[in-house]
C-alpha cells in the first residue's frame, strides 16, 4: 500500500514517548495504592493483553453469545400483526441461515478474519511497519470498546423509559459485537497490540466511574466521536472495510444522546452543576495530548495526527453543545485553546511550521463515511433524528450487497 508518510521529529516523538511511559507508571502506581482502600482502577480489563480479567475464554463466547446472535428470534417474523419491523430483507429470505445480527458484507469478513487468504492480502498490501502503524491506532479503540461496552451496560441502569431502555440495550449489544469482532481483527494480523496510552487510561476511567449521565457525555459524545474518527479514517483501507460498519453503528451512537435528551430534556442543574462540568472537561482534556502520542503512527500511513485530533475536538464542542453538556469553557474558547497547543507543539516539533487551523480540518476517508458525517452533523443542527439517517444508510448498502 502506498501512504504518503509524513515526516517526523524522532527525537520530539521520542520524548513523548518517554513522558507517556512516565506518566503511565505515575498512575497506574497510584491506582494501586488507592486499591489497597477501595479506589482505583474500577474497569475489569487487561489492556496488556488485549482482554477482560479472567482471559479470552473464547469457548463460552461461542456457546452462548455467538449462538444467541444465531438463533436471536425477530419480532416482525413471529409477530407479523404488530408493528416491528426488525427484519433485512435477507433475513426474511434466510431466517434459518443468517447470522441476523450481521449483514452480507460482515459476514464475508469475519469468515476471512482467520484465513490464510485474509493474512496474506494484509502481507501484501502492507509492510510490516505499516501493519504495526495501523494496529497501533486501532488499538485506541480496540480497548476503547472494551470500555464502551462495560460504560453503556451501567448507562442502562440509569436510562428511563422503555425507548429509552430499548436504544440503550441494542448499544450494549453493539459494542460486545464491537469489540470482540474487531480483537479477532487486529489478532489476524499478526502484531503486537500494544496497551493503551495513559491518556486514553485517564478517559476511560473517568468514563467509568463517573455517575448516572455524565457517562453518557463520556462514552457517546467522547469516546464515541473517536472511534468514529479512526474507523471513518481507515475504513477505505485494504482488508480494513468492515470498519465501514463500525462506522454506521457510532454514527448512531453518537445521536443517542440528542435524540434521548430531545424526548427527556436535561434540567438546568444537570447541564450546568459545577461538579459536571468540571468532570467533563477532565473527560476531555487528557485526549488532546494522546494526539502526540499517535503523531508516528499516523504519520506513517500519511495522517497528521493534528489534523486528526482537531477535527476530533471540533466534533465533540458541537455535539456537547447540541446536547446541552456545558463545561467551564465555552466550546468556541476550548477549541482555540487546543488549536494553540497544537501549533505551539507543531512549532517545537516541525521546523517550519506555520501557524495553521487544526480544528477546521477534517479525516475522514471515502465517500460514503464522509456523506454520513456531513448528515449527521447537519443533522443535529436542524433537529432531525440521525438515527434515522443511519438506519436508510444500513439498508441501502445491504441492497447493493
């Protein structure tokens, strides 16, 4: 694959790394102080080695969750008077075939994940510094979902309504398939997956162990407008198009908050208690200097890591505003601030620079990813629901599968 690979300060990127590792050690040594009286870390999950505490036990996966999406029984199948509609087109067709969670495309790259056939593309189309590049990105993300799908499964015990409920369990359901799909992905091809930054660390655990809906803004207004980032950015890549799908489902995930608040709006207390929006702005801050720690990897495959994470930060200030998740600093002053920091280190780091708007770039690759965001954002300043944007979009493609 040919990547127009940027270049690099390796000494600045070196140092990086060496504050990260510093940092890491500084809190994970105080996470396990603080568990010595019942604080620390709260998320049970092993990003050294890529799964939840107690190991892969893929065995039981396959007796019971990859069954129960085989043999998950539809509402509009067995109840035809009523007014679900929860079926494909295929899966009226294939009802006894079809693995019904997935569509034709999904299906056809899971059963390449393991292949020989599978392997060797990736061989072929990358080096394998290349390879190591783009698993070092995904795996922002790929332990990213292990914490979506721990934050999204407590959301649902503070979540009202039955519709409510319903959206959130379906979100819970995704991000299992998520993140046991993609780990089967990045183990495919054959490079070391390294932990998460600490930087990453802090977020997550914030997410986690923050209270009723400040994970909501933790998980589906942050998290989620990064994995959103990173599949819309490698999507269009060679062995990575399942990513598309990915896609799809945090385009939805990141409406949910618009659409469950527009029906049970937030009280003035709630979107502007100090304590939340201290909290939020702590949820936020610590995934701007992760951007340095990704500046080699993307680099490599011809991404400013910059780029990427103004455009990230400017996603995240529109849709906490639309929602109502005030912070201390007002969306237009936080973003100056970021594009300020990020010129400042470019300076430092890239002789030459000139001073640049980071946050009015944009990373996301392909036509059909880039529709989606350009609807979706639209969407949320008309008022529309991009749930239902997201939905025309999966069928669409599963015809033209």
């Amino acid at each position: 694959m040919e990547f127009n690979a940027l270049p690099i300060n390796e000494n600045v990127t070196n140092n990086v790394k060496r504050v990260e590792s510093a940092v890491n050690t500084a809190v994970r040594g105080y996470e396990k102080l603080a568990s010595l009286v019942g604080g620390g870390r709260k998320g049970p999950y092993d990003d050294k080695n890529f799964e939840f505490v107690g190991g892969a036990r893929d065995s039981l996966r396959m007796k019971h969750y990859d069954k129960s999406l085989r043999l998950l029984w539809k509402a509009e199948h067995h109840l035809p008077q009523g007014n679900f509609r929860d079926m494909t087109k295929d899966e009226k067709v294939f009802m006894s075939q079809a693995k019904q969670t997935l569509n034709k495309k999904e299906r056809i790259q899971i059963d390449r994940f393991s292949s020989d056939e599978y392997k060797e593309l990736i061989n072929r189309e990358y080096t394998q510094e290349q390879k190591q590049a783009i698993i070092n990105i995904l795996a922002i993300i790929g332990h990213g979902e292990a914490y979506a799908w721990m934050v999204s499964a407590e959301v649902l015990t503070d979540c009202k309504s039955t519709g409510g409920r319903a959206a959130l369990t379906m979100q819970v359901l995704e991000e299992a398939k998520h993140f046991v799909v993609l780990r089967e992905l990045m183990l495919a091809w054959d490079c070391d997956i390294p932990r998460f930054t600490v930087w990453e660390y802090i977020v997550l655990e914030r997410t986690l162990k923050s209270k009723g809906m400040e994970k909501f803004f933790g998980m589906n207004v942050v998290v989620e407008n990064v994995a959103m980032g990173i599949f819309g950015m490698l999507g269009e890549l060679p062995g990575l198009e399942i990513l598309k799908m990915f896609h799809l489902d945090e385009s939805r995930h990141t409406a949910l908050p618009y659409n469950y608040f527009d029906e049970m709006p937030m009280t003035w207390w709630e979107k502007n208690s100090p304590f939340a929006q201290f909290r939020r702005l702590t949820m936020v801050l610590p995934a701007v200097p992760m951007m340095a720690s990704l500046e080699k990897d993307m680099a490599i495959i011809g991404v400013d890591s910059l780029e990427f994470g103004g455009a990230m930060l400017r996603k995240i200030a529109h849709m906490k505003d639309r929602v109502g998740f005030n912070t201390f600093i007002p969306s237009s002053v936080l973003k100056e601030f970021v594009n300020d920091g990020f010129n400042l280190y470019a300076s430092y780091s890239r002789p030459g620079h000139t001073t640049r708007r980071f946050v009015e770039a944009d990373t996301v690759m392909g036509e059909d990813m880039q529709a989606i965001e350009k609807e979706l954002f639209d969407l949320y300043s008309t008022g529309k629901k991009v749930t239902e944007l997201a939905s025309r979009k999966i069928l669409d493609w599963r015809k033209a599968a």
